[in-house]
C-alpha cells in the first residue's frame, strides 16, 4: 500500500538516489537536483511530498508557495512517478495531496503547468479542476537552461 507523505530533510537524504532517478525520468535536459538545493526547497517552506511504496519512493510532486501583496498562490510543479508505477492513480494522488496542502494555507489558487505533448497528464488536470488558461508564458533564460 502507498504512503504519501511530506519529505523532511532525513527522509530526502535516505531517498535522494531514488529522488534523482524520479526527475531523470521527468527531464534529461535539466540534470539532477542536488541534495543542498531539494534541502533549500523544504526550508523555504514549500512542499516535496512522496509517494512511498514501502520504503521505495515512486513518485514526487512540488508545491512551492508564493506570497504575493494581494494574495497567495501555489505552483504544482514537477509531478514524476516512476515508469513502475504509472497508471496506478499515484500522479493523481500526487496532485489532489498537494491541492489539500495549498488549502490548508489559505491559498487563493493553483497554477501548473505541462507541455503540450503530455496529454494524459492534461486530462488528469483537468478530471482535478485545472482550467487552461488563454496566457502566453514568457521565460528569459539564465545559464543554458
């Protein structure tokens, strides 16, 4: 049975190759996160929470948390679930638990974001409530990313 749960510092470091092969299958380009930045994430108050098949990790997903000067808002970003794992309900667990964390912080909304090819993952978003939104995204990049 799966456990999802908050990943603290301890549970990061015991579950970091696993945590690094999980965005390996989400993105070659970007590289592997390294331990001191996931730390940074979790004490910056935002949220990496674990899908854990016994003591295998299988999924993560992140909702990082923005306070703005009239409101707050949450970002899902880089939901992976392992390719053992896939069609097993666990993305979508993934996501409706980091919807309830954005709750709990009185958030106003939710934004994400997918590429275009991921269709699967669209219809998962909007079974959830996402809307597409009629926005162009802008990005400047740093650093060859």
């Amino acid at each position: 049975m799966l456990k999802y749960k908050k990943l603290e510092k301890q549970e990061l470091r015991i579950h970091y190759e696993m945590v690094k092969s999980l965005y390996s299958q989400l993105s070659k380009r970007s590289g592997e996160p390294s331990l001191e930045r996931l730390e940074a994430v979790i004490e910056a108050d935002h949220v990496l929470l674990g899908a854990l098949d016994g003591d295998r990790l299988v999924g993560i997903g992140s909702l990082y948390i923005l306070k703005m000067p009239k409101v707050t808002k949450c970002l899902i970003e880089d939901i992976v679930v392992d390719e053992s794992a896939r069609g097993k309900g666990v993305g979508r667990s993934i996501t409706t638990k980091l919807i309830e964390e954005a709750k709990k912080i009185d958030a106003n909304y939710v934004d994400l974001t997918s590429k275009r090819a991921r269709v699967a993952s669209h219809k998962l978003y909007q079974s959830l409530g996402f809307e597409e939104r009629e926005s162009n995204i802008y990005r400047l990049h740093f650093k060859g990313y």
